[in-house]
C-alpha cells in the first residue's frame, strides 16, 4: 500500500481538503495522524502493538485545554458533551480529529482499535504506520490511503526517508491570509513561543529545548511552553502580525528546498485560491495524481464544502499592516512561485 502524504504549512484550507477526499468512497482520508503524535516520537524506535496505541490514545493535555477553555479550532471534531469521553478527564488523542473524520461513532472505532492495536507484535513505528493504514483500508473498503496533517511541510525529510514508496500533496495558501489565521490558532502561538525559547536559548530549534536550555529562559516563557492551563493567557499575549508572516515564510522556504528533491511525480501541488475558484478542475486532477476516479457526484459533492468567503481574508487588513505583512512573506512567495513552476501548475488564479 503506497500512502500519499498531504503536506502544509498548516491554516491554508487542509481541513477542507480531507473533507473533500472523506466524500470519495476510494479513499482513507486520515486527518490529523501524524499531527496527534508529532509530540511524542511520531517516526522514533520500533514498538509494540501496546506501546504504539499509548502513543496514538493517550490524552494530549494540551488539546483538551483547548476544547475546555472554548479555545475550538476546526480540526477539532470529536462530538464533545455526547461523546464518552470528557475534556476534563482526557480524550485519547485519536479522538480528537483522526477518528471523526472517519466515521459519526469514533468511540466505537476508538474500541475496536483498542482491541486489536495492543497485540501487534514489535516493529519499526513506520511499518505501524502501514499496518495501521492497511488494516483501516480494510475495515472501510476505500483503498487509497492519504494522511493530511495541517503544519506538516517540516515533516517531509523525516516522511520521505521512512516512507520511501509514498507520494505527496503540497497545498499551499496565500502568505497573508495564512500567516493572519496562524494568528489566531493555539498551536502557532506555541510554534513561533518555541523558536523564541529555541533563540534565547541558542539551540537551531524547539526539539533540542531541554532541561538544560529551559533553565536560561524567561520564567514566564517557560510556564507558557509548557503549562497547557496557559493556553488561555498565551491567546491574549501581544504578537505581531508579522512575526506569524516570517514563520509562513520560513516553513515554505525551507520545505521548498525539500520538495525539490523529491524524484518527479512523486509530488504535485495545490493552492487554497485555485481550489476555491474551480474546486472540480482542481480536485480532477488530484484524483488523476491519487489513481481515482473522479466522479461527477463526488465533484459536485465536494465542491458544495467550499466556502467563497473564506478567500482573501487579508484584504480587510489596514493597507500599511498588509503591506507589512506582505513583506514578511516574500521570501516563502518567491519559494511557491518557484514550486509552482517545477510541478507545472497555476499558482494563484487572476480571478481570485
């Protein structure tokens, strides 16, 4: 079975393309994987059956602070207040986003895979990974199997070297609207909070922040990267605009870089904008590259899920703050064009 891997820099309409590929009764659209374990060694060591399902259910405290404190965000669609899990004491992590998006009764397929997971025997956690996509694919029939996790453009050295065979989507969105719904997003706010601890405490990155480094930050820096309780308050702290646009920026530079040496045809491209404006041209030609068919019914019924106000949010900025913003994002623009131009495809359509 040959995964395909939805790559992004996150906030630019991934969400909706899981729906979108969810409609198609061929494909597995997992949502959120890869994003519910990132934290925990998600491409590390070579587990067993019990240890790989800890990895997969354990409650991430974060996400149910998140939910608790009425910090939702679209990916979040566990049925919270009628499902049997509570926030309060811990939803497994799969909950969250992976198993809704694949059935209306994921505590049910929550314990049908709390049966079977624990008993597979020790291996390498990629080849879970497939175990795990074959045995889905299995139990709903839809053979094609792709993984979509928002903010997983930094993933694809670690994806490629462990999944060889798979191929990937690189789904892009303008900068600004992007870098302006980042803003608001719980998850970015610790993103951009941990390259500033990662800076002050002179490592290349948050994972190399240890005991050692936590030590050399701020007390309140500290508290906030690794307290949930302090979500709330992180979504009240002052950050510029722009900060969230060099981040865009940085991501889709540095995953440009890593696309480009991917081999031919083992990757194409989509943008937000060109989906928007012809959602069944765009979603035919992701079903060529997937090896679907691209029906009438589920065109039209994918691109009923589009929603045309969503586009160009930043436009309603202050025209000094966009221009701003605009600028903290040239270098990543530059970066798609240049993808754009490699995978063959229109990048931004006029008309949007």
């Amino acid at each position: 079975m040959t995964p395909t891997f939805v790559i992004s820099t996150g906030r630019c309409g991934s969400t909706l393309v899981s729906r979108m590929l969810r409609a198609h009764d061929e494909v597995l659209s997992l949502s959120e994987l890869l994003s519910t374990v990132r934290s925990r060694g998600y491409l590390d060591g070579a587990p067993d059956g019990a240890e790989f399902w800890r990895m997969l259910s354990e409650p991430e405290p974060a996400m149910d602070v998140m939910v608790a404190a009425g910090l939702r965000v679209s990916e979040l669609i566990y049925p919270y207040g009628k499902g049997r899990f509570d926030p309060a004491r811990g939803v497994p992590a799969l909950c969250h986003m992976t198993l809704p998006m694949l059935t209306d009764d994921p505590d049910a397929l929550h314990d049908e895979l709390a049966a079977e997971v624990p008993g597979w025997p020790a291996r390498p956690i990629a080849d879970q990974y497939r175990t795990l996509f074959a045995h889905l694919a299995r139990r709903f029939e839809r053979p094609v199997v792709v993984e979509r996790s928002g903010g997983s453009l930094g993933m694809l050295p670690k994806l490629w070297a462990e999944f060889p065979e798979a191929r990937f989507v690189y789904l892009t969105r303008d900068g600004a609207d992007s870098a302006l719904s980042m803003s608001s997003h719980p998850g970015f706010r610790q993103m951009l909070l941990g390259r500033e601890a990662a800076g002050i405490a002179g490592v290349a990155s948050p994972e190399q922040l240890g005991e050692t480094q936590f030590q050399l930050l701020p007390a309140e820096l500290g508290r906030l990267l690794t307290t949930p309780e302090e979500l709330p308050r992180l979504m009240r702290r002052d950050i510029p605009l722009t900060a969230f646009g060099a981040l865009w920026s940085a991501m889709v530079s540095d995953g440009a870089q890593e696309l480009l040496r991917l081999p031919t045809g083992a990757w194409t491209m989509l943008s937000y904008e060109a989906l928007v404006a012809d959602a069944p041209a765009e979603l035919a030609r992701l079903a060529e590259f997937l090896g679907v068919p691209a029906a009438p019914g589920w065109l039209a019924e994918a691109a009923r899920l589009v929603d045309p106000n969503r586009r160009a949010s930043s436009s309603r900025l202050d025209p000094q703050l966009l221009a701003a913003l605009r600028r903290s994002c040239a270098p990543g623009t530059a970066a798609d064009e240049r993808l754009a131009e490699a995978a063959g495809v229109t990048l931004r359509p006029a008309a949007v």
